[in-house]
C-alpha cells in the first residue's frame, strides 16, 4: 500500500494533489523523478524534490506512461477498492515486478495492481527505496535520522506518524532498503518498518483516504453517463455509508480494548462492498446495452414539467433498498414502490408500464433480529413472542456469541450506530466533549477554522482518547463481549419480559404483579453489567445475580402455567376496579386520586413479599401484615365489575 503514495506529486506538501491529465498531469525529469505540470509551470528551474538535482523538468516532458496507469486506476476504480479491502493490495507490487526500477517515481508499479491482484496478498513487504529506487523485500528506516520525521511515542509503543496522507508521501521519502542503510547510514541505526507497532494497519487506515478518493471520483463521473439512475442510486445509497465507516477505521489490534467495534465496522463493511459489487456488476451489465431505463425518462420528464410536487424525494426513497435481498431490475418497476410509481406518473399525465418486479421476503435468521423486531413484529407475530419470551431471553443469555458474520446488516448497524465494543477512552470522551462548532465566534468563517483545527487536534490525540489505561480490561477479553451486546439490547429484553407476562392466562393478578416484578429482578442485574467500569469479580457476581433471576422468573413461570385456572380472583376484581377508577379520575387533580395511588402500591407491595420464595395462594393472603385503605377497599367492593370495565374502556 505504500506505493499509492506515488500517486500523489511529491512538491504538494501542505494540500495534496493526485495526478490527472490536465493541470497536474505527470511529467517525468531528466533524473526520472515525477512531479505534476502545475508546479513545473510555477517554477520551470525547479530542482527535484526527491534527487535535488537543478533544471531536471524545463522540457516539461509528459510522463506518458504515468498517465496511462493513472487512468487504469481511476477506470478500475471499484476493482481497487474490493482488492484493497480484501487485502490483496499490500505494500508493494508483486513478485513478478520486483527486479524493475522505479524509474517513474513508484507509478510504473500499478499497472500491476488488477493483473496479479491474487498474488500481492502473499507479498506485503515489496516496493522502492527511496534512495536507489530498488525493490526490496524490506523496508527498513533510520532511527537515527529520522526517527522525528515518521513516528510518533505512544502509550501503546512506537508507532508511524500518519496523520494524514501527507504522512504516507513522507514516509515514502524515507524508507530504505538494507544496501542503503549500510552504505549511507553506517553505524546508524535502523530498524524494520514491520517491527513497529501497527504500522501496516496504520498505513492502511492512511491510504484509505487515498482509495476513497479515487472511489468518490469514479462514482461521481459515471453518475452523468450512467443509463438507469436508480440503479446508479441504489449503489449510492450503500456508497455513503461505506465510506463514512471506511474513515472511521481505527484498524486495532486483536486482544486491544476497542477491537470488537473495529470487527463490527469491518463486518459491516464487508457486506457493503459484497452488496455494492452485485449491484456494480448489474449496472454495467445493463448499461452495456446502451439502452436508457425507464426511469431516466419518467425523471426527464418531471424535471421539465417544473411541478412543485417533491419528486425528487421520492427517487431518492426508491433508491433504497435492503442490503441482504437483492432485487435485480430497476427500482422504478419494485412491487413495494407502486404507490409511489403511480404517482410520479400521475404528475406527467401518463399511464405507468404495467410491469412489477416481486421482491424476495427477507427472512433474516440474525441472532438479534427477534429481539430487535419485537416492537415491528416484521418476522415473527405477536403471538409468538407472547408464547415464547422466556425462551427469547434465555437464548441470547445461555449461548455463545454466533461470529457477527450470522448477524444481518440492520442489527450491525444498531451495534455500530451504539458503538458497541468500543474502547475505555472513546466512551469517555464520546459522553464528555463537545464536537461542535464554538457559538461564541460570530465570524462564520473563523467558527468552522476553529472547528477544523480542533478536529485535527483530536485525530492527532487519537491514540491517546481512543486507549485505555486499565491493565485487566474486560473489553479485551472476547467472552465477555457477549454481555456488551445483552446489557444494550437490556430494554428491548424486559418490554419483551413485561409483555409476556402480562398476557400470562393466570386468574390471580397479584401472582401476574409477582411475576412481573421477578421479571424486573432480571432487567435490574442486566442493567448493572458494564465491562468499562465492572472488574472481574464484580462481573462474576453480577452474572451470578443474573442466572438466579432467571432461575426464579423460569420456576414461578411454570408453577403458574401448571396451576388450574380458577374463576377470576378477588384481588383480580379489586386491581380491576382499582385501575379503572384511576382512569375515570385521570384528568382530576392529584389529591383526588393518591387513595387509589396508594390502594395500588399497596398491592404491588402484597405481590413482591418474599419474592424468592414459591408461596401457594393468592399474595393477598400472605403473612406480610400489609392492610389496604378501608376506605377505598369498601368502595371498590360495592362497584360493580362491568361498570370498571366500562370506564377502562372510556
């Protein structure tokens, strides 16, 4: 990955230039050195940035060979950017080119890149050195010289300074191979570039912005010639937020606090770059045929009929589309956008094609998805989770972490969006800094300077916030990241718990209330998980309380599903008459109605008497010396029981 480096003109220190084939197209010296035409023209006896020799660029010669592998590259975008990710593009080139001199300042190396994609994963350590341009195995660096210049002191070790991509053009300029070192900085010390810490994840994190570059360049140009713009934005709607994670990679260690976010951002993007290669290779397929789409014209059409309806909304809600099921064709004619279709063809005063493309039902198998869809119920009824929501809990608690590659694209982004698994130091400062702009500076211009410069500051610190600093963490261990995921998803658990047990068919009320409050017993000890904060006895305590809880909830569940089914229970009539003179007196003042409030605290407190212990009878009847309101306990006894009913329903 080092070479992409080479992309870029080496006299642009402060903002970085790639080549292209206009102002800054490449033009090769008479010491065989690249530079761009722009600065050849700002200074035509300018001496080489890399050699220093004088007067090596007044012919202003084209590098013509430079230009047509940089044209290879931005064409084969997408190819780049899969081979890339996957790994198959390392630090240098191949095996096959390692005898070649870099005569054209790293570029002549790319031209490889598509050819022998397979085989560079099994080479990442190949390129030029910066001295004798020769391709070597290894890389090495002065510590000596210019220890300053490219790393940086951590709390994690020595690492490679790369802040930014003109971090990686730097490095580039001071990588040696072992001849070099011996002739040039003897008695110096080196060292081996791979010996640093992290240094081929962080420069693969700083050659990202150099990729995406290229990929945002390559999806902006085919948007003005593509032959279906749905389609085109179907790849787009994916596009954005696969690049706002790609940025937002911080490539940790495995073992490292933090690393089990970085799996889940790097899940995820692995099913972004598989869902956009199937739609990419649908839409060059179809614009193959030269043939424009039916939506290119129906959005032609809307555009010239200066209609005030928010068309353009529409197109883009057609765009998206779920990231699992893919649905060949063009979104225009999907069965789930008709209503939509019907209308924009209703604003151009035509009759829509009656063509209707089915979409497949996405029967996701994710492990979270039940969990999550309870309040949507998109997978499973109502009744299902009513039946089976014991069984629900007890699953995600009792069972091992599936691979996160088992978990859908929806539930990953919840977990990324929750930045669930995240370093010590990143929660930290997630809850106590401000990232915004500073109000106080009225000036426009110097607010986003402002804003811009402590951004820059924060991605400089980055190692320091996003560490962390205890020697035990949990959040290093893999089996406790399990709980990471239980303890956010702990609200959806106990609506889910509540629900059951209110749709229990159990005739006593108070044994529902007993039952629900074991319930919350169960939400209470999830809550208390937090393995930032928790140590290793703490957990196993809290773990503890946890499988107690459920052991009580699972027990009186069956007792209770066990017991004959009696006509209704006092204690059933009184909460009944109870809740339905709460409801009649809602809008009332407060005082009218603390009798009732009271009567019904009262019990819940009868409900949760020893709540451990498996008593028989209705809790009404339990040694707990608990009186209720006379006052209002004769009141409810005389209110006849349909009249309540009548009044809840009010």
């Amino acid at each position: 990955m080092l070479y992409f480096a080479h992309l870029y003109c080496p006299c642009h220190t402060e903002t970085l230039r790639l080549y292209d084939t206009s102002t800054w197209k490449p033009c090769i010296g008479l010491c065989g050195h690249t530079v761009c035409l722009g600065c050849i023209e700002e200074n035509v006896h300018m001496a080489c940035p890399i050699c220093n020799q004088p007067d090596v660029f007044v012919n202003k010669t084209p590098n013509y060979v430079a230009i047509e592998l940089i044209k290879d590259c931005r064409d084969n975008f997408w190819e780049l950017m899969k081979n890339w990710w996957s790994g198959k593009v390392g630090l240098g080139p191949p095996p096959q080119i390692q005898s070649l001199r870099c005569a054209l300042g790293g570029l002549l190396e790319l031209q490889y890149v598509f050819q022998f994609s397979r085989e560079i994963s099994s080479n990442h350590d190949s390129g030029p050195c910066s001295r004798c341009s020769d391709q070597t195995h290894v890389f090495r660096i002065c510590w000596t010289c210019d220890w300053d210049s490219v790393c940086i002191t951590t709390d994690s070790g020595t690492r490679l300074k790369m802040y930014s991509d003109r971090d990686l053009l730097n490095l580039s300029r001071h990588v040696l191979c072992s001849e070099c070192a011996i002739n040039h900085h003897n008695g110096h010390r080196t060292i081996n570039i791979e010996r640093i810490k992290y240094s081929k994840n962080d420069i693969k994190m700083t050659t990202s912005a150099i990729i995406l570059e290229m990929f945002q360049e390559g999806m902006d140009k085919i948007s003005y010639t593509t032959e279906c713009r749905l389609r085109h934005g179907r790849i787009e709607s994916t596009r954005n937020p696969l690049i706002k994670l790609l940025r937002k990679l911080e490539y940790k260690e495995e073992g490292e606090c933090g690393y089990f976010e970085e799996r889940i951002k790097m899940e995820l993007i692995t099913k972004y770059i598989e869902d956009i290669d199937q739609k990419w290779k649908e839409l060059t397929m179809f614009s193959v045929g030269g043939t424009q789409c039916e939506c290119n014209r129906l959005y032609n059409k809307l555009t010239k009929t200066q209609t005030q309806s928010n068309y353009e909304y529409h197109f883009g809600i057609m765009c998206h589309s779920e990231i699992e099921t893919f649905t060949p064709g063009c979104p225009l004619f999907f069965r789930s956008h008709l209503e939509k279709r019907l209308k924009l063809y209703e604003i151009i005063g035509e009759k829509p094609p009656e063509q209707v493309t089915p979409e497949p039902f996405n029967d996701r198998q994710c492990p979270l998805c039940v969990i999550l869809d309870h309040s949507y119920h998109n997978q499973k009824p109502i009744g299902y989770y009513r039946q089976h929501w014991l069984e629900i809990v007890e699953n995600i608690w009792k069972n091992e972490l599936p691979p996160l590659s088992d978990f859908c694209c929806r539930c990953l982004t919840y977990l990324n969006h929750f930045r669930i698994g995240c370093s010590c130091g990143k929660r930290e400062d997630y809850y106590t800094k401000n990232e915004g702009m500073d109000r106080s500076i009225e000036d426009r211009v110097e607010r986003f300077r402002d804003y811009q410069k402590r951004m820059e500051r924060r991605y400089r610190d980055r190692y320091i916030w996003n560490s962390c600093q205890k020697p035990d963490c949990l959040m290093n261990d893999p089996k406790f990241w399990k709980y990471e995921i239980i303890r956010e998803v702990t609200g959806f658990l106990s609506r889910i718990m509540n629900d059951g047990c209110s749709h229990l068919n159990v005739s006593c009320q108070l044994k529902r209330v007993r039952l629900e409050f074991t319930a919350r017993k169960v939400s209470r000890a999830l809550n208390k998980i937090d393995l930032r904060k928790n140590s290793r006895a703490e957990l196993n305590q809290i773990l503890e309380e946890v499988d107690d809880a459920l052991e009580f909830l699972e027990n009186r569940k069956n007792i209770y599903e066990a017991e004959t089914q009696a006509p209704m229970c006092e204690c059933s009539k009184l909460w009944n008459k109870n809740q339905s003179m709460l409801k009649k007196l809602d809008k009332e003042s407060y005082t009218t109605r603390v009798p009732y409030c009271i009567f019904e605290s009262s019990m819940e407190k009868m409900a949760e008497y020893s709540w451990k212990e498996d008593i028989p009878g209705c809790p009404m009847d339990f040694g707990h010396g608990i009186v209720l309101d006379p006052i209002v306990l004769e009141e409810l006894k005389n209110m006849d029981l349909e009249d309540s009913f009548e009044t809840m329903k009010l």
